[in-house]
C-alpha cells in the first residue's frame, strides 16, 4: 500500500516537475534577458527561448521571446545586417502568431521589427517599412486598446519622426502619457507575459518634458 | 521503506551527479567557411547553445541515450545527426546548406539597373531619388541619364544608350510599349517625359541584353512598373509660377482598392516674363494635363490597375533663318495625346501566374514652319532650299496592344514564362496636303526560363519571334544571361543576346521594303552590394547590321558598333546622411547609316560622361540640398553635303566639353493641417556654355552652334499634401 502510494506520489512529483520544468525554463530566461551584456548574450537568450518554444510547441509565449531577444539583438550590434536579424524575427513571429492568433503584443513585435528595417534606409524605406509598422500598431489596437506598449511604441517612433512628417516630441509627448497611464493599471496574465517597457515610457516622457 | 529512502536518494543524487554531459562541436556552411551564430539544439529539448565567432559550440545537457541534435541558421536548410548521450561528446561537425531563396540568389543583372524596393539589395533608383536630384526636375529620363551608359545629349529628347539613337530606347510600362513617352519633339531642344516619377515603384533601366519579353529596343528598354494600392488617401495641390494642380488619391478601408484623378496646367508665360530666353516664343508653352486611375485587389492576391492620361500642348518658337539673316523661321506646334494603360497580374494557383496588359494611346501633332520677314509675316523668298522649309505637317499615331505573360514557377524559385503580344499601330501623316497611312500588325511569342541552379549560379535562357506585317519580315531573337555569386553581395554576369528593330516611320513612309536593323550585345558585369552601397562594372561590346540608310538608295545596309567600359559606385554609409553616387561611362561608337559617307562616330556619342550625384538632407532643419554635376566630353559633329553621286564630309569638328551642375533644396514643414515640400532648383549653376551640334547653312558657308534656349532654367514651387486617412488622429483623439 505505502508503495503504491509513493509510486503514485511519484507520478504525481513527475508531473510537477515537467510543468515547472517549462516555468523554470521561462523564469530562466527571463532572468538571463534582464542580465544580458552583449549581443552575444542577447543572442544566446533568443537561442534559448527558441528551444524550449520549439520542445514545447504549443506555447507562444517562448516564441515571443525569442523573437523579442532576436530583434534586440539588432539594436545591440551596430554591425548587424538589420535585414538579416528581421528575417529571424519574423520567422519566430511567425511561428508564435500560428500558436496565439490576433494577439496585441505579438503586432506590437512586428510593429518593432518593421522600424528595425526601415531604419537601414529610412529615407528608401519609409514608405514601404513605415507602412507597415502603422499597420501592426493598428491591428495591435484592435485586439487591445489598453496595452501600454501599443503608445510607448508608437511614441518611440514619433519621437524620431521629423517634425514636418508629423512627428516630434509634442506629439511623442501624448502618447507616452498614455503610456505612462496604462502602465500604472496594466498587469500582465501571467509572470511570464509581456509586461517590459514602463521605465522606458518613463525615461522618454521625461525627455520629452 | 528506510531501502526505499535510501534507494530515491541515490537515484536522485546519481541522476543528478551524472545529469549534465558536454556536447562540442563546430558548424561550418556547404564551403567550409565558419558559421557564427548558428543554434544548436537536442531536439525535444531546451538544451543547446550557439555557435561562437570560430563556428564553435559546447552546451551541457540532461539528455541521454539516442538523441537528434539539430543545427539550424537562418537562410540555411538545417541539419541533423543522431548521437548516443552516454559520455560527453566532442568535435560534431555540422555542414548548413543554403537554402535557395529569392533574396539570397544571385539576379541576372548584366546591363539593367534595378531601381525600387523589388529586390532589395539591388536599389539602385526610386521615385524618391527622382525627385531629389539636383537640377533633374523630376524628370525620369533626365535623372536616368546620371547613370552609366547614357549620353548628355540635350538638343534631343530620348535617352541615348551606349551608341545607340534615341529612338533605339524604348519604354514600357507595366509591360506595354509606350508610344510616346516624351513630349513632341521641338527642333534643337529637348523634351520632357510625360509621366510622374510618383507614378512608379520601380524603374529598370536596362542598357542592353534584357529580358526576351520585350522587343523592338535596339539600345535599351526603360522599364517602369507602376505603385499599387497607396498608403493611404491624400489630396494634393501644388502651386508654381510655372504651374498649378490638384489631385485626390482615394483609398478604401480595406485598402484593396483605390482610385484618384489629377490635373495640371502648365504655362511658362510668367517665366518668361522674368527670366530671358533666346528664342522668341510666339505661342508661350502651355499644357494641360489630366490624369485617372484605379487600382483593384482581387481576391487571389492579384491586382487590377488602370491609368490613363489626357493632354493638350501648344508652343511656338521663332529663330533666326540659318541661311538668310534677315529671315526668321517660326516652328509651331501642337499636341493633343491620350494614353490608357489596364493591366492585371493574377495568381493562377499551382505556381502559376498571370500578367495581362492592354494599352491604348493616340497622338495628334499639327505642326507648322514657316519662313517670315523681320516683321514677321510669311514671306517666299525664291530660293527653294529656303522655300521648302514652309511646310504643315499633321500626324496622328495610334497604338493598340494586349500582352500576356504566364509564369509557371519550378523546382525551388525557378521559373518558366512565357506569353505573346499584338501591337496594332496606325500612323498617318499629311504633308501639305499629301496624305500617307501605315498600319501595322505587328506579332510576337516569348519564352524566357530563369534557372536558379544553385544559390550561386542562375540563368536566364530567352527566346523572341516577331513578325511585322508592315515590312512582312520575321525575326528570331536569341537572349542569355549567366550570374555567378561569387560572394556575399557580389555576383559577375554575363549577358549574349539578339535585338531587332523595323526602322522608324519617316523612313517607312518612303518604303517599306526594308528589313529589321540588328544589334549583337555582349555583356560582362560585376556588382558588389550591400544594402547602403552599391559597386558596379560593367564592359560591353555590341555589333550593328542592317542599320537603315539613306544614300544612295533607302536600304538596311548600314553597320556599326559599340563598345565601352563603365563605373558606378552609390554609398550611403561612409558619410552619416549622405547619398552619392558616381557614374563613368567610356564609349567607343561608330556607324555608317542614314547619308553617312562610311562608319563615323554620330553626332550624339562622347567618349567620356561622367556624373557626380549628391544628395543631403538636414533633419533640423528639415531641408534637403542636392546637386548633380555632370561632364561628357565634346561629340563630334559634321556637315555631310551631296557631292554627285556621293556624300562629302564638307566640314566636321567637336563640339566643346559639356558641363553641368544642377542645384535643387527642398524643404518641408507643415502649413495647418496639411504637409508641404517647398522646392527650389536651377540648373546649369556655373553658366556653363553648352554646344549640343551645330546647324549648317544650305551653302555650308555659315553654322551655328545648337544651344539650350536659356542658359539656365529656375523652379520655384510648393507641394501640398493633405492625408485624407485620419488615422494617426484617430490614435491621438483616443488619448
């Protein structure tokens, strides 16, 4: 009887550890994502992600991030070939928006990735990639009009925008408010979903004062 | 139970104690080089790691038994082998195959310029570096010709390619033949192109051995695609001394279809007020210009595009007579042409797709030269060489034509296409009083096979067959291309191919009995790429045959060739907000055609041209400032007279070298709710003095050098925008 109960217990201390084995891999992540150094580490996390995305699944979120730490790679070495890294992100996207459809944050991903791109050239480009960096910021509010993300992104972009083009810091101003706003109410369904960009939207509404 | 502890216990610890193994190895791609930054993975597992700047990797995992590592990097195929997991495991190697894919493969690029966002890497042009080159006024042909490969010729319109005529450059847009792509021709000065820089997202400029879907271009074909559906709705308006328009561009909101109009009136008659020309224009230039269209998403994917143009043009110029001073010449002119363009590009489903074109246009010139005294009245002086400049000539050209291209994609990104086109053309003349017609039906099938062998090696195999009933002769035109990759950016090409042309009308109105002229190109290239510079050469030889002569019988007997070396470089990288580019052009050109004695190098051929393009736009200030310089040494120029039974060179030279700096700024700000472009621009900075040619006197004692009609020519105008799409209000209202 004892036995069969341990074996049970067992069982039951097997299925925990394979349910936090993925929580323990994401809270893993998550944490090397805080504490990357270099690209090379930002490289590793995305590598990471896309792993335990690819054993599991089923799950979007590792993809996400894979695709988020892909992309900020991008922006961490000024000798990436920015289209290369896109090529990567949209790839992951990709995977995670058949996984997660019409999901907020993922548009808000490719909204990144697409001024990623339009940065190599902007003045080619604007047309094309700026196009469609609107596009994923609209559909990012239809599918949720409170994601603080969605005006921090937007204002980002608007804050490097030239004035005569409809950007600037006035109007960036708004939007970070916005931002600023939603941060205060906006928490995140689970410890492992989005919920990076407060202190940015922060920083940069102060920079805009 | 205590056993049962004690057993866990050193299950546990002896799991984990051994847990972690060591897996190294390196990862190298399909030619031995390192490959950094590829990920490495047990398959079904979190655990792997990333190869390092050597190609090497080395991760610890839980795993054991028979597991799959994988390898994998993005744009190669990934790949796998099967290991044992019971001791660490060293030196794996891995080899990635590249995958073939559309933006990795070389493009067969021998003699064309690619220009928009089609490939990437190839950038070369878009609307937006029309309209920002220096002193080019937004015109496609003039800012072409900054490109290796063209001549600066500016008493002509037309672009004049690696010794070829104008009238041997064709261009075609979406497709179809465009009969009348410049405004009708006033002697000594060139014209405009009649279309918008903004109506295209692409132009490939290809200065020899194209594609066998297009034809009849002995020299070059100018090949322009049209934008599809717009970013987004927008009224326009723009405000100039020389012009006022408007327009409205409409997008639905499900952005799958749009439709817009524009209209435009342009009239120099203030201009000329204020800035002095050296003709006398009886009748000031004035045009009128309207324009539509319509573009349609299907449902497949595909797109329906229409556009069609209207305008009405008048002008009319008086100059001295070369042959009586005393007597002036007055050369009028007017035009109405109408150009529709439909074209439809569909996927068919199964790797097929569908490009359909249907183009009408009708042109109508009313033409008027007449010999008038120093009070300007119409005067017969006697002499018949004089007398015989009095002429009315009334032309319409009408051209219908239907092209279809079928693409049938292959194994990985290859593809066969195929199609036909007819052209029906009717021209008629009425030269004082006597009328001449030629229609034309004019036939041909293609066939084209773009063959990716590897990522590294494509080709591109052509093949055209045309007939035209108007000169009733066939021809068969053979096309081949080669690109070699021979690292990451840079490819060499090479390119063979046939081209005919029937001879142009004002010879077909004497006879028909003529042949196609033929020119044999042969191309070799090399292009370095990266996304912000651009490295280019290119060396060519082409070789003429049936050339239409003149003298002494009309006949296909004239010969020629061609041959050249070019440079272009484009760096937007090394100065921080800087776009440049250079071009150098080195030609060797003779033929003997038309009433040429025997192979002269024509009148519109310079050794060396040479263009410096700089462009620079200043964020603060929102301003940007772009200047084009551009150099051809001086062309040769004869005076041919009949001499009994033959042509005598009488007199011959070469011309001055020809300079140019253009200047134009463009600043941009927001003027209420609408966003503005102001724009200033001269050409010509340095007043250079430029000689095209020169006129000879009937007697050969008197010639005159052929010059622009004013030595420089200023644009001031304001460009309105207002974004009918209210979306980014929309966003702040939610605010």
């Amino acid at each position: 009887m004892k036995q069969l109960l341990v074996i049970i217990s067992m069982f039951f201390f097997g299925m925990v550890a394979a349910q936090s084995k993925y929580e323990g891999a994401m809270a893993k992540g998550l944490e090397q994502l805080q504490a990357v150094k270099s690209a090379d580490d930002m490289g590793a996390t995305a590598a990471f992600f896309e792993r335990v995305a690819d054993a599991e699944k089923d799950k979007w979120l590792p993809y996400y991030y894979a695709a988020y730490a892909n992309h900020l790679t991008g922006w961490m070495n000024p000798k990436a070939d920015k289209d290369k890294v896109a090529e990567k992100s949209k790839d992951l996207i990709a995977k995670a928006e058949v996984l997660e459809q019409n999901n907020s944050e993922i548009f808000c991903l490719r909204q990144m990735v697409a001024i990623q791109q339009m940065t190599v050239d902007p003045m080619a480009r604007w047309q094309t990639y700026g196009a469609e960096a609107n596009n994923a910021l609209e559909s990012a509010t239809r599918a949720d009009p409170n994601n603080p993300r969605i005006y921090y992104l937007n204002g980002q972009t608007l804050m490097n925008t030239p004035e005569a083009f409809g950007g600037g810091k006035a109007v960036a101003k708004k939007l970070f408010e916005k931002a600023v706003e939603l941060y205060k109410t906006f928490t995140p369904a689970s410890s492992f979903h989005p919920g990076w960009g407060k202190e940015d939207a922060e920083k940069l509404l102060a920079a805009c004062q | 139970m205590k056993k049962l502890t004690i057993l866990l216990i050193i299950i546990l610890t002896a799991g984990w104690v051994n847990a972690q193994t060591r897996i190294s190895g390196s990862v190298k791609d399909n030619r031995g080089h390192i490959m950094a930054g590829a990920s490495i993975a047990v398959k079904g597992s979190y655990d792997g790691g990333v190869s390092d700047s050597a190609g090497y990797f080395t991760f610890k995992t839980f795993e054991k038994g028979e597991q799959i590592i994988i390898v994998a990097n993005v744009g190669y195929k990934p790949a796998e082998q099967i290991v044992m997991i019971d001791k660490d495991i060293a030196g794996l190697v891995f080899g990635l195959k590249e995958e073939i894919n559309e933006l990795k493969a070389v493009t067969v690029t021998a003699g064309s310029f690619e220009a928009g966002d089609k490939k990437r890497a190839a950038t070369v042009l878009s609307s937006l570096d029309v309209v920002t080159t220096g002193g080019a006024n937004a015109d496609i042909s003039t800012v072409v010709k900054t490109l290796p490969g063209a001549q600066q010729v500016g008493e002509q319109e037309g672009l004049f390619v690696r010794g070829g005529a104008g009238y041997e450059t064709k261009q075609f847009i979406d497709g179809t033949l465009v009969n009348n792509p410049y405004f009708s021709s006033v002697p000594d000065l060139a014209q405009r192109g009649r279309f918008s820089p903004f109506l295209f997202k692409g132009t490939v400029f290809s200065t020899g051995g194209y594609s066998a879907l297009y034809g009849q271009a002995l020299s070059s074909a100018l090949i322009l695609e049209s934008v599809d559906i717009p970013v987004r709705s927008e009224a326009s308006a723009s405000l100039s001394p020389i012009f006022l328009g408007a327009g409205l561009q409409k997008v639905n909101k499900e952005k799958k279809s749009s439709w817009g109009i524009n209209y435009g009136y342009t009239n120099l008659a203030v201009y000329f007020s204020l800035v002095p020309q050296l003709v006398d224009y009886f009748t000031v230039p004035a045009y009128h210009a309207a324009d539509a269209n319509f573009r349609v998403k299907t449902k497949k994917g595909g797109i329906l595009k229409y556009y069609t143009t209207f305008s009405a043009n008048q002008l009319g110029i008086r100059r001295p007579n070369i042959d009586d001073p005393t007597l002036k010449n007055a050369f009028g002119l007017k035009n109405t042409n109408w150009y529709q363009n439909l074209s439809w590009r569909e996927n068919l489903g199964q790797g097929w797709k569908m490009n359909l074109g249907l183009s009408f246009s009708t042109d109508h010139n009313d033409i008027t030269n007449q010999i008038q005294n120093q009070q300007n009245f119409p005067v017969y002086t006697g002499p018949s060489w004089i007398d015989s400049t009095n002429f009315n000539l009334i032309t319409r050209g009408d051209l219908s034509q239907v092209k279809a291209v079928f693409d049938k994609r292959l194994s990985g990104i290859s593809v066969l296409r195929f199609g036909g086109e007819y052209q029906y053309s009717y021209n008629k003349t009425i030269y004082n009083q006597y009328a001449a017609v030629l229609p034309d039906h004019f036939k041909a099938v293609f066939s084209e096979a773009d063959l990716y062998i590897t990522n590294a090696l494509a080709a591109k195999l052509g093949v055209r067959f045309e007939h035209s009933s108007l000169i009733n002769k066939t021809n068969l035109a053979p096309r081949l291309s080669l690109a070699y990759k021979t690292g990451k950016g840079a490819q060499m090409s090479i390119a063979f191919g046939i081209f005919y042309q029937k001879p142009e009308n004002n010879y077909l109105f004497t006879t028909t009995n003529f042949g196609y002229a033929k020119a044999t190109h042969y191309i070799i290239n090399y292009i370095k790429n990266t996304s912000l510079q651009t490295f280019r050469v290119e060396a060519f030889y082409k070789k003429y045959s049936g050339l239409v002569k003149t003298f002494p019988a009309y006949t296909n007997d004239g010969t020629g060739y061609a041959k050249g070396v070019e440079l272009y470089w484009r760096d937007k990288k090394t100065i921080q907000g800087l776009d440049y580019w250079v071009s150098y052009s080195y030609l060797d050109t003779k033929r003997d055609y038309l009433n040429y004695p025997n192979q002269l190098t024509p009148n519109f051929a310079a050794k060396h041209t040479s263009s410096l393009v700089v462009k620079r736009f200043v964020p603060s200030w929102n301003t940007g400032f772009n200047f084009t310089y551009s150099y051809a040494t001086g062309r040769p120029y004869y005076n041919l007279v009949k001499n009994g039974s033959k042509y005598d060179i009488a007199d011959r030279g070469t011309t001055i070298d020809y300079h140019s700096l253009g200047f134009s700024m463009n600043y941009l700000l927001s003027l209420g709710k609408a966003y503005a472009v102001v724009v200033a621009s001269v050409t010509n900075m340095f007043n250079s003095n430029q000689v095209f040619g020169y006129n000879y006197s009937y007697d050969g004692l008197r010639k005159e050098a052929i010059t622009p009609a004013a030595p420089r020519f200023y644009f001031i105008g304001v460009f309105l925008s207002w974004g009918v799409d209210r979306r980014q209000d929309a966003i702040n209202n939610n605010l």
